[in-house]
C-alpha cells in the first residue's frame, strides 16, 4: 500500500509522509490472515534456509503486539499449524524491541544449556489494530513477520553481547488502551477506537532516539567493539529522522546503515528480522559480517545486540 493510496483515504500526501518519516510503502496482511499465519511462512523459510528439521526445534518464541488471541498463545498455534513436536511455546510482549528480547533468550537458553536449537519469530498485523481514519498513525506501520534459528556455534560467531532495558513509567505514551483487563472490550470501547494504536509521536520520537543511541553504544560497548569495527547497523525502523538522529549521535556512519522503512515501514517486532533477511539476500550480510542492532518500542522497552555472522 503506497503512500497515494492512504492520500485517498485520509488527509495526507506522498510529500509528508515521506520528508516526515521516509516512509513509501508499506505491505498488509490478507483478510484473515492471523499472526501464526504469517510466522508459519516465515518460519518454514528460515528452517529451509539453515537445513534444520522442524523437529529438532525445542523452544517455539514469537514476539507480537497483535497475538492471535490472548490465550493459547500465538506460539502454540504456530506449533500447532506447523505439525511441530509438544515443545515449550511461548510469546512475548515488547512491541517492537520483541524480537530483539526474544533473541536475548533464545540466546541465553542456549549457553544455559536449557535448549539446543531455539525459533525465534515476530509478527505483526498493524492494519487490524491502527485506526484506519487516524492520519497521525495509520501511514506509520506495515504487517510483516521474520523468524531465526538459534543453534549453539562452535567459532567465533554468533551473538557478541546484547543490551536490554524497559521503562514501564512512560507505558502511557504508546499504548492499546483496551481489550485487556484494564479495559475490557465493550461497545463504548470500540466506539471510541481504544482497540487502535493511541500515540504521542513526538514524545514517542525523542525517547526512542536516546534509547536506540544508548542500547547502540551499550552493545558495541559491551562487545568491546567501536563503530568502526561494524560493517552493518540495522536500526528498529518507526522513522527515517529517527535513525539519523540516532546513528549521529552513536557516531555510525550513514553508509553502514540500512534502510528498509521507505518499504515495509514499521512492522512493530517484524521490523529487525525482516530487515536482517533482506540484508542478506542483498548481499550485505556474509559470513563474517558484524551486524549491530538495536531497537525501541511501546512500553517502553529497548535493546541492543552485535551478531558476528
Ligand atoms: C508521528 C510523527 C511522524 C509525526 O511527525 P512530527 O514531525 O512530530 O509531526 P507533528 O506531530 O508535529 O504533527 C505536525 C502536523 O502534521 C499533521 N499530521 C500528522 N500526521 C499527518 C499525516 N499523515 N499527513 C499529513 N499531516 C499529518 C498533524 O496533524 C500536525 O498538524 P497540526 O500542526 O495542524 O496539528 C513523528 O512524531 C514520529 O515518527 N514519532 C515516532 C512515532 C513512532 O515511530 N512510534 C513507534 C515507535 S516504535
């Protein structure tokens, strides 16, 4: 869906959507499409790719903003929907630091000797939960999902140090208000739209700067690595202006930063696992690169990892 096509149903333009968030456009799920849905493609994709039987999965992670239900879990149902042994199933909720976090304990269950090969996945269906007359919200976000598998390296590579943080005090900026426990669903509810993304952008955009430029520094840091010695940084993408301003302040060079926000806006979790596939089918990530990503999201929660490939 191009930034035309939200022209013709709000008050909006190509012009500002594009010098406000560098967003062009952005993909949907189909009708009916759920979460679970969208990680079984993704999640196929990735076994395919590392030559790993789905059997040999032991811990299912699926981070997401839009599970498809409270209860069972969306990783119970991709499980189920994949034929997948009775293995530990489980989501997580960190908006769009989710897949990061998820990584953060695939990884950790791994070098605990908990689980030997762990699926990690985000997806998110932003088009069922944005309010779709709302210009302030509705250009900002795609529906995507991105899945990997973790498995134990015997080199040099894998997962060099990793960040995390969350500050529930500023949870109000960013929120669903209803159809939790705090405000169950009713008609007064979805009259007034509390089911949709409520945001404020610009308090939104100043703490996501600082927190995506610390976790940034706190993992090159924490690698003992400085910006020189990453070849790729792949930022969480919510805004273009947000990444400038986050790679000038972490001192990354434009050109070591990749962009996918003109494409798929920001798919909440999706967003990293998506943008490290595309980065690699591009040819940007090879055997020995060393990736630097970091991420923000509603919550607020944030992380940051260096991956060495
Ligand atoms: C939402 C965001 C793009 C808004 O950009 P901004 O430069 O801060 O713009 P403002 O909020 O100051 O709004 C400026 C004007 O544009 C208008 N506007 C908002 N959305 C618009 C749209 N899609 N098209 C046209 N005009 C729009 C506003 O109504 C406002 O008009 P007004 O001045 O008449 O009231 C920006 O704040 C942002 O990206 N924040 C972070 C949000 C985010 O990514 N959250 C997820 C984090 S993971």
């Amino acid at each position: 869906m191009t930034n035309d096509d939200w022209s013709k149903l709000v008050d909006t333009s190509d012009e500002w959507i594009t010098t406000r968030t560098g967003i062009k456009e952005r993909h949907f799920a189909a009708p009916g499409q759920a979460a679970s849905d969208l990680v079984k493609i993704a999640a196929e994709k990735a076994l395919e790719d590392a030559g790993i039987d789905k059997d040999e999965i032991d811990v299912i992670i699926v981070g997401t903003v839009n599970a498809d239900n409270n209860y069972p879990s969306t990783g119970n149902w991709v499980q189920k929907k994949m034929g997948m042994k009775p293995v530990p199933s489980f989501d997580i909720s960190a908006a769009c630091s989710s897949f990061l976090y998820g990584l953060i304990l695939g990884d950790s269950l791994i070098k605990s000797g908990a689980a030997k090969t762990v699926l990690v996945s985000s997806a998110e269906i932003m088009s069922q939960i944005i309010d779709w007359e709302d210009r302030n919200t509705c250009v900002l976000f795609g529906d995507g999902a991105g899945s990997a598998v973790l498995r134990e390296s015997d080199g040099e590579e894998g997962i060099l140090s990793s960040c995390w943080g969350a500050d529930g005090n500023l949870g109000d900026l960013l929120v669903q208000p209803a159809g939790g426990s705090a405000m169950p669903p009713t008609e007064e509810t979805l009259a007034r739209k509390l089911h949709t993304v409520h945001m404020k952008g610009n308090e939104v955009f100043k703490h996501a700067v600082l927190r995506m430029q610390e976790a940034s520094m706190k993992a090159m840091e924490l690698a003992n690595l400085s910006s020189e010695d990453i070849d790729l940084f792949i930022p969480h993408q919510a805004n273009l202006r947000i990444i400038d301003a986050t790679i000038r302040r972490a001192k990354i060079p434009l050109e070591k930063t990749y962009i996918t926000v003109d494409k798929i806006a920001n798919m909440s979790g999706a967003t990293i696992p998506v943008s490290l596939d595309m980065a690699r089918r591009e040819g940007r990530i090879k055997e020995g690169t060393t990736v630097l990503t970091s991420a923000f999201g509603a919550g607020f929660t944030w992380g940051g990892l260096v991956i060495q490939f």
